[in-house]
C-alpha cells in the first residue's frame, strides 16, 4: 500500500498555518486541478486525482479536532481504516477480540496495537521527505543534511500535558489500564477506554504550550547518505524518524523520495546515458572527429564519411553503475546533421555548383532517394 502524503505538503502551507492560509491554500488547489479545466483522459484523471487529494487534505486540516488528531499522531488518527488507528479497525473491533483471546491464550491484543502496563501502544506514523539531487550527483552518490519535522518534551509542562501547578489524574474509569473489561458470559471482551484513549491519565487543566500533548513540534537535521547509482523516484528509508508512537510506542520511519533534476545534456534510461550531438553537414558528408561530453570529462567519437541524421555511436562504460549493477552502462550519442542556415551569397553558389556535381552521379550520393522514389511510384499506381 502506498504511503500516503503528507496533508500540510499537499497544501503546500505550514504545520503553523492559520486557518484562513489553508483555506486560501486549498481555494488555490482546487481551481488548479478541478478535471473541468482539463482536456483529455489522461490530464483529466491525473487532475481528479490531485484535486480529491487536496480535497480530503482540506477536510481534515480545516476541523479543528481533526487536525489535532493529525498533528498528534497522523494519518491514524484521522483514518479509521488504518491500522492502529485510536478509532478504527485496529482500535475498537480488534482490540474487543484482542481481549477475548487475550484472556484466554495469555496474548495482549492482536491488530489494535500491543499493550505496555496495561496502556495500548500504538507505532507512529511514517513521514514522506522529498530530495532533489542532480545526475551527476545520483550516478557519484553525495552526503546530505536534511531538516525534517521532529517532537521535542513540552519545556513549559515537563512532558506531562498539564499546565504547570497541576497535574494529570488517574482516568477513574480505566483506573489506569487504558483499557476496559465487560464479562459477557465465558468471554472477556476488552477496548480502549474512551475518555482517556487509552493513556490512562487524564489532563483536566491542558499546557498552553502543548495543549496538553506534553510535547511540542520542532525541527531536526539528519546526515542522509544517497547511493551511487539511485535514479529518480527510488524511495531511501530512515528507520525511527517518523512521527513518535502513542503511549511509548515505536517511532515510524521517514522514507526519503529521491527526485533527479532534468539535465541539459543528458537523459538516462536505466543505466544508459543518451545525449544528441549535433555535427556539420560537411563533417556528415566527409568525415571527420567531434568532442561528445561524458560525466567524467569528454571524449571523442570519429565520424566516418556519409553519416546519415539520427546515426547512433556507443561509448561503453560511459553511463551509470546502478544500485544492482557491478558495470556501468554505456553512453548513446545520436547524430543530427545541422542545415547551414544565414548563408552568404557566395556560400549558395558554391551549395549550386555542388548540388549540380552531385546530380550528374545519379543516385549514388543519395542512397535513400532511389528507394524513395520507387515507394511514391507504388504509392501513386504509377
């Protein structure tokens, strides 16, 4: 299952932003990306795609409960068919028969999360991180730092959510446990407490600062290395740097999409480079050498007499060692032949007299304009 987005991303606002930004954020999407502003079955889909996107974005950034839920623990706590999530599948229906098995084979709950001193745990939510490198940079590798969304203790409540001369409470309905038990015959059916969530405390009077999350949103810089050889829209995993987990659950991890900038010279495929090179048209007809660049310098390619446009030369070992390759792959140069163009006068009688040379060879100098020729006889019926 893919990943999904980031909400803040998709709106392109920050995790700060005030309501009236993301509103006018989420304005701008949708005129953007609304499918009756697009020709074509292709656009069109690709534009409903980015525009339900930014609509489910704006729903759940828009509900003041709702973003809070996002912000505290991500996509589930906003999506109840995630799994772990603190109100869907895994939360309630899994928990209730967690219980039951629980009781009966000793295991603590099954898909709703594990259990740590009676309090259901949940693993954070994986973030998504986009880097864009050069080609040079994706065939050598490179070293880079990156700044990424991070939590830090709440420094004005100590980490406990309350405000600062009180205290969280014992939830008197959980007693603690996070969790409640109903007896129903032979079973024991078992869900989390849902006026804690399942943290077992309660805050009556919230930290300004955190508003009683007991931690608050910061930055980091992480030391990413990007291998030789990664190519546009692999995906590098960062175990651990996701958003934190819920009740002292693990932490999710950062995946890290690597996005290649178009280069002026170069398009790779694979581990193959392709470039054109343009050569004169006197070099076409007689031959000769031209300078063709490399990644790791230039080179030269010898262009033998009566080169045609669209002519391919291999240069092996000239490409990209990819990630699962022990070589490296080769280098294409494709030959267009450049029309001389803002000739002289003395430039078109020399190009007429050549012209009237070539004509009294026949069709030897021109080896595709016989077979051309005989084509349009069969075309026409003539």
């Amino acid at each position: 299952m893919a990943t999904k987005r980031d909400y803040y991303e998709i709106l392109g606002v920050p995790r700060n932003a005030s309501e009236d930004e993301i509103k006018k954020a989420y304005r701008k999407l949708s005129s953007k990306y609304h499918p009756d502003r697009h020709q074509g079955d292709e656009a069109k889909a690709a534009a409903e795609a980015k525009f339900k996107e930014g609509k489910e974005a704006y729903e759940i950034l828009s509900d003041a409960q709702k973003r809070a839920a996002y912000d505290q623990y991500g996509h589930a706590g906003v999506d109840p068919n995630m799994r772990g999530g603190p109100e869907g599948f895994g939360g309630d229906f899994a928990e209730a028969f967690g219980g039951i098995f629980g009781d009966i084979f000793g295991a603590a709950g099954m898909a709703g999360g594990a259990r740590r001193s009676g309090r259901q745990i949940y693993r954070g939510a994986d973030l998504n991180y986009a880097i864009e490198i050069t080609l040079e940079e994706a065939a050598a590798g490179k070293d880079e730092s990156i700044r990424v969304p991070s939590w830090d203790e709440c420094h004005t409540c100590g980490g406990s959510g309350a405000r600062p001369g009180t205290s969280a409470k014992t939830c008197p309905h959980c007693h603690g446990q996070g969790v409640m038990q109903m007896r129903q015959g032979f079973f024991s059916v078992q869900q989390t407490c849902p006026h804690c969530r399942g943290s077992g405390k309660l805050i009556e009077d919230p930290c300004s600062t955190c508003h009683g999350q007991g931690k608050v949103k910061t930055h980091k810089t992480l030391e990413i290395k990007i291998p030789a050889g990664i190519d546009d829209g692999m995906r590098l995993r960062s175990t651990g740097n996701g958003e934190p987990g819920v009740n002292g659950g693990p932490p999710g991890d950062l995946y890290i999409e690597v996005r290649v900038k178009k280069h002026d010279i170069f398009e790779r495929d694979g581990d193959d480079l392709h470039c054109i090179v343009p050569i004169s048209f006197p070099t076409a007809a007689i031959g000769g050498e031209t300078e063709v660049p490399t990644l790791e310098g230039k080179a030269v390619i010898t262009i033998p007499e009566g080169t045609q446009n669209g002519k391919q030369f291999r240069l092996r070992g000239k490409g990209v060692k990819g990630l699962n390759s022990s070589i490296k792959g080769d280098l294409y140069c494709h030959v267009r032949v450049e029309t001389p163009v803002k000739l002289t006068e003395q430039q078109r009688k020399l190009f007429r007299e050549l012209q009237a040379s070539l004509q009294q060879g026949g069709n030897k100098h021109s080896p595709g304009e016989e077979s051309w020729t005989d084509r349009l006889k069969n075309f026409f019926g003539a």
